[in-house]
C-alpha cells in the first residue's frame, strides 16, 4: 500500500492569510494525485485532480502542484468558508489511500 | 444533478451482519465505478471497496476482505455493500462515492451524505 503523510496536521491562520499543505507519498506515483475539503458532518468535497488541475466550480484561489512523491495545496487568500480539513489521495494504485488529514482553523 | 443517497446503516453487534445501499441518480450508472469510503469517529478517510461499472470486477481493503461484499444493480441504480462479521472497528460513516470518469486511476467526484454503522454490544 501507498501511505500519504500529510503536514501540518493541523495549521491556524487568519482570513486573508496564504496557507499551505504538503502531502508526501511513500512511493512515486506522478501526478495521480487529488485533494478534498471536507467540513464537519459533511462527505469530502473534490478539490483538484491530476495534482494541479481545478475541479468545476472550484475557486481560484485554491491550486495544487508536485509530482512523484511531494506535492502542495495552496490557498492563497484563506476565506472564512474555508476553514475546513483537507485530504489528499493517490489514485495511482489500489488500496486508493488518503492522507491522515490538515485541519485548517481560525486563528 | 448527480445524486448518491446511503441508506441502511444502524447499530449491530460484533459478529453481525449490516447491508449498506446507495442509490445512484444524474448519471449512467453502469458507465462509472462506484467506491465505499468509511471515516471512523474523528478519524481520516479510508477507502473500503470499489467495483468496476459493469460490476465484473471488485476491489477491497485488506481490513475488510473475505468479510465485506460489494454489489450493484444497474437496473435499480444502486450500490450495496453487505458487512458480514462486523468488528468494533468497522464502526464508520460510511459514504459511497462515484469515479470521476471511466477507467483508472481515478479520483471522486461526487459523494453520498453518509450512513452510520454503529458495531456494539
């Protein structure tokens, strides 16, 4: 199995802020590579596929990048309905693994 | 509008069984792989199960393999996934999760509410 090690586990910031999380795979797997929001109580939402590119309807201020085994999320400009955890997978082989999650809070 | 709506999950004993369905609708169910992804309490996302869209070929995690069996019906548009021998940790929101397109790799775009598997004496 492909383990993701995602950091921080948990990061403050405030509005306005540019936040940043790192995902490493455990092994290279190119660019198969997504990121999810999930707020509480609520079912993971797709974020970016394919390590950079923006799912429909997405905002722009949210981008991806990396390749092989260390890839980023950025959000450049941290709004209020952002505050969320964030999940990266690979999709490069089964078992489809998930970072253990970022949670990103109000400072 | 894509739609995957979870019923049947609740509260069993370990060694119990549990059938989760999810109902597909906005799209050609048969034409994409479904997925079951279940979150623990204040835990991250694991992957639990996946099946191909014309449902020929299954996939599971090794924590659930030879106990837990994954189906669909393309003429109802439902997914189901039966849990046999139940485990205090197979306890989960368990969501089920549609492919972004056909073919591997793949990412999901689109997920159900959740349903509660509760496994306790």
């Amino acid at each position: 199995d492909i383990q993701m090690t995602q950091s921080p586990s948990s990061v403050s910031a405030f509005v306005g802020d540019r936040v940043t999380i790192t995902c490493r795979a455990g092994q290279g797997i190119s660019s198969w590579l997504a990121w999810y929001q999930q707020k509480p109580g609520k079912a993971p939402n797709l974020l970016i596929y394919a390590a950079s590119t923006l799912q429909s309807g997405v905002p722009s201020r949210f981008s991806g990048s990396g390749s092989g085994t260390d890839f980023t999320l950025t959000i450049s400009s941290l709004q209020p309905e952002d505050f969320a955890t964030y999940y990266c997978q690979q999709a490069y082989s089964l078992p489809r693994t998930f970072g253990q999650g970022t949670k990103v809070e109000i400072k | 509008e894509v739609q995957l709506l979870e019923s049947g999950g609740g509260l069993v004993q370990p060694g119990g069984s549990l059938r989760l369905s999810c109902a597909a609708s906005g799209f050609t169910f048969s034409s994409y792989a479904m997925s079951w992804v279940r979150q623990g309490p204040g835990k991250g996302l694991e992957w639990v199960s996946a099946i191909s869209g014309s449902g020929d070929s299954t996939y599971y995690a090794d924590s659930v393999k030879g106990r837990f069996t994954l189906s669909r019906d393309s003429s109802k548009n439902t997914l189901y996934l039966q849990m046999n021998s139940l485990r205090a940790e197979d306890t989960a929101v368990y969501f089920c999760a549609k492919d972004q397109r056909k073919g591997a790799p793949n990412y999901f775009d689109y997920w159900g509410q959740g349903t509660l598997v509760t496994v306790s004496s």
